[in-house]
C-alpha cells in the first residue's frame, strides 16, 4: 500500500524484497491519485488489473482470485496515520503484513493489531531495518551469550540534520511536510521517526525491557508543533539505567545510529554508517573487531550476510534481510530468535513513543511503559 513514484520508502523495500529472492511485486494501491498509480504500474511491469484505487477494491478483487493466485503478503509504506487502518483491514481478511514504523498512532490501536494478529493467525513483519544487519544480530548474541558480563550501562543516538533546511524556510514548506503535522505523523516527529529506532535496537541487542523513561524534548522552533529535538532517561530496573539522544536537527549529520552496551566484563559498539564493524572493548585485553562473513561469528549473523568477506553490504541487504524473514515465517520454516521485527516491537515502540511524549508535557517526570 503506497510507495508509488518518488516515494524512497516505497523503493527501498522493493530493492529488500528483490533482494532476498522470496517475493514478487504482483499488485496493490501504490498511489491516492489512481492515474499515477496506474503509471507506476506500467513501470514496474504489473498488471493494471492488479492495481487497484483503493485498499476496500484491492481487498475484494484479491480474495475473489484463487486461493493459490492471491496476494499473500502486503507491505504498507504509507504515512503513519494511515497505518493502523490498512494494517487492521488486511490483517482480518488473512493477508501477511510488512508495515513500516511506527506500527499507528496510538497504543490502544497497537494493541489491537496484536490481538487481531494472533486471532487470525498472520505474520507480521515491522521494518525496523536496522535489525536485520549481521554485525547487529552478532551484538544480539554476544550479549545473549554472556560475553558482556552483567549489562551496566545502555547509550543510543541517533542524529540527523536534513530537518534544518526546512523549518528554517518558509512557512509553507513547514507545513507541506508531514512529518511534521501531528494529523499524519501522530504525536511525535524526532522521537516517532527515529528515537524509536534507537529504542528498538537497545530492547532487540540486549533483550531488556526498558520499564521507565524521563524525556526533554524541543520543536526548536515556535511554529513546529512537533518535538525535533531530545533525550531521553531510560530505566530498565533499579540499577540499569541509560540514554537515547535524537536529533532531526543536528547539522551535517546524516544519519548518525550508534549504540553502546557496557557490561562488567567488557562493552560493545556498534555504527550504523559503519555497519560493517562491531567493536568489542575490554579492560584487560585489546579492542576486537567482528566483521561480516567469518567463521568466528554466530550462525545467525552468518545467515544474515549475502556476500563474502570483504565486499561492503548495506541498508538495503539489512532491509532484505528482514524480507527474507517474514519469508520464512509465512511459509512455517524455522526461524533464529529474532529474524524480524514483530507486532509486540510495534506495541512497544508506540508505549515508548507516547511515554516520552507524555513525560515531556508532565515536567519532565519519569512515566512507567
């Protein structure tokens, strides 16, 4: 749904689903306006019976094909107050779902697609992509594994400064943006968009639960309405605490991802602009560098590489990967723990979304998720 002409998004898991050889583009709503969506149809070689105007016709000329010539899987790659609608339509007439984050707007609603999810038993897939590098999942293990000792520490970031250009423009070029419009992007820009991410990849690496955050947040600018800018306070018990850092409006960065676990007996870093390397820091023995495609790392990790040693991957073979796994799981295969983003990541993030939200507008005070 979505994703048609101009829509990076919308080609960005195209490349992912071409990439890990399971799927085919056969049809969908890739557009508001149907006549685009009919030119991204000619483009992409689908058939024009297959593109449909809207999600209600996609729905009922797919199920009225033969169960073997059906659609199976649905990715939604539209704007996130549209999410929840799609998701839920799909979800309740059997259609597997790849949705893009955050998962709605609400948690009351990401609560719902949960239950709805298990009732009619479907696959669901979050893209939140950055799980699905292989230096990633090797953190994941290394940590399930004890290399760490007891975890003491968690840090994330994540700092982007395309957003300056725009609100320090004119007023319609704020307002022709709608991540920044609380009616389409829900109650967070900065914190929805990507502190989300920051907070996906700490609860997916670790396999914690944060239980609490404080949040100062800040639009930067008096005719944004939603956050741009914050840090966020992270408790996960007593003693374990941590830090997210966002920004959309850290100038020059680009699109900053790290994360650093620090346990007892030695911590981890990891780059998302570096993908390719895990550091593991120790006090008593030299930094060790993991890389992709070595017989060192864990099955998962491994599983998780598509070229050999030595040749760069990157975000679109981590999106892949994630397509790879919603693969797997529709057609009942064994999966590692983990392979894909699930709908309780998207229940979690909209708590944390809306945690942060909250704590912000109550001075600043810890709010429970």
């Amino acid at each position: 749904m979505g994703g048609g002409i101009g829509a990076f998004i919308g080609d960005a898991h195209r490349r992912a689903s071409r990439i890990c050889n399971d799927f085919q583009l056969i049809g969908g709503v890739f557009d508001v306006d149907y006549e685009k969506s009919k030119e991204f149809a000619r483009q992409e070689g689908v058939s024009l019976n297959r593109c449909y105007a809207t999600l209600d016709e996609f729905v009922s000329g797919e199920l009225a094909l033969p169960l073997g010539e059906r659609i199976e899987a649905v990715s939604i790659v539209t704007p996130n107050f549209l999410h929840y609608a799609f998701a839920r339509k799909l979800i309740e007439n059997g259609f597997h779902v790849i949705c893009e984050k955050p998962m709605t707007t609400t948690v009351e609603e990401a609560e719902e697609l949960k239950a709805l999810v298990e009732k009619h038993k479907v696959s669901f897939c979050l893209t939140h992509t950055y799980t699905g590098y292989p230096m990633v999942r090797q953190m994941k293990e290394l940590i399930k594994d004890g290399v760490l000792g007891d975890v003491q520490r968690v840090d994330a970031q994540y700092y982007q400064g395309w957003i300056n250009s725009i609100i320090h423009g004119t007023e319609s070029r704020i307002t022709g943006v709608w991540r920044l419009d609380p009616k389409t992007a829900g109650v967070s820009s900065c914190m929805g968009d990507i502190g989300v991410h920051a907070f996906n990849l700490i609860e997916y690496t670790t396999g914690l639960e944060v239980k609490r955050v404080l949040s100062d947040l800040s639009p930067v600018k008096e005719d944004v309405q939603l956050d741009l800018d914050g840090t966020v306070l992270l408790r996960f018990d007593d003693r374990l605490k941590g830090v997210i850092r966002a920004s959309q409006v850290a100038a020059g960065e680009e699109n900053n991802l790290t994360i650093a676990v620090y346990g007892s007996k030695a911590s981890l870093k990891w780059e998302q602009e570096n993908p390719n390397y895990l550091y593991l820091l120790s006090d008593t023995e030299p930094t060790k560098i993991y890389k992709p495609a070595h017989g060192y790392n864990s099955g998962f990790a491994e599983a998780s590489q598509v070229m050999p040693a030595g040749h760069p991957e990157g975000i679109y073979e981590a999106f892949g990967n994630l397509y790879k796994g919603i693969a797997k799981a529709i057609r009942g295969e064994e999966l590692f723990e983990g392979e894909f983003p699930t709908v309780q990541d998207g229940v979690r993030g909209m708590k944390f979304i809306h945690g942060v939200v909250q704590s912000d507008k109550d001075n600043n005070c810890w709010v429970d998720l």
